[in-house]
C-alpha cells in the first residue's frame, strides 16, 4: 500500500542497485527481507516527493448568450473553471471549454439544466 492515502502504488519502479543480506541462509527468507525492504521502498518513495493528482473531466457545452451567466455559477460552485469560450459564426451560441472536477460532477447535468431553465 502507499504511503500516501494506503492505496496500490501505480506506475511506480524501484531499482536495487545494491543490497546486503545475511551470510547465514536461515537469516535470508523471505519474512526477513520483506519487511525491510517494504520500509526501504516506502523511505524512497516519501524522499521523491509523490504527490495525489484529482481527476479531472473535461467538459464541452454548447449555450445561448443568456446561458453563460447562469453556466459560469454552476461550474463555479462546483470548483470548475472555463477554459475556452467560443461564439459560433452567425448565431447566438456559445461553445464553452471547461474543466470539472470528477468528484464535483455528479448531478452537474440536472443542475445546469434548473440553472438555464432546460
């Protein structure tokens, strides 16, 4: 498990580039050097400096003009932020570009949909 939160460490890769171990077989199974081990890659690992990433979707939505105000609250309450905001050519909509935190998108649809009225 992590250090960090206790979860499986991904994409993660030790290199033992020099170890000593006992001289007396007795003293070299595997519940001998497990656990120093495990400490030694834990060590390592904290020394790195590892860092926990949230994920992030992001989310494309086509809106009217009248629809901004009330799109920019919904991501704003929901820690989202805008990216990109593009008038299409010869009519009143706008492509909006943003990025929403995973953890913050659950009912993010039913509630842009009571902010803009549909």
């Amino acid at each position: 498990d992590g250090p960090l939160c206790e979860e499986p460490l991904r994409g993660v890769r030790f290199t033992i580039t020099d170890a000593k171990y006992h001289a007396d077989t007795p003293h070299r199974k595997a519940d001998q050097i497990v656990p120093m081990a495990r400490r030694a890659f834990r060590a390592a690992f904290l020394a790195a400096g590892p860092t926990l990433r949230e994920p992030i979707f992001a989310v494309e939505v086509q809106v009217p003009d009248f629809c901004l105000k009330p799109l920019r609250q919904v991501l704003k309450q929901r820690r989202g932020a805008i990216t990109e905001d593009t008038l299409v050519a010869g009519t009143p909509l706008h492509v909006v570009k943003a990025t929403l935190p995973v953890a913050n998108s659950f009912g993010f649809v039913g509630d842009l949909q009571g902010a803009t009225s549909g």
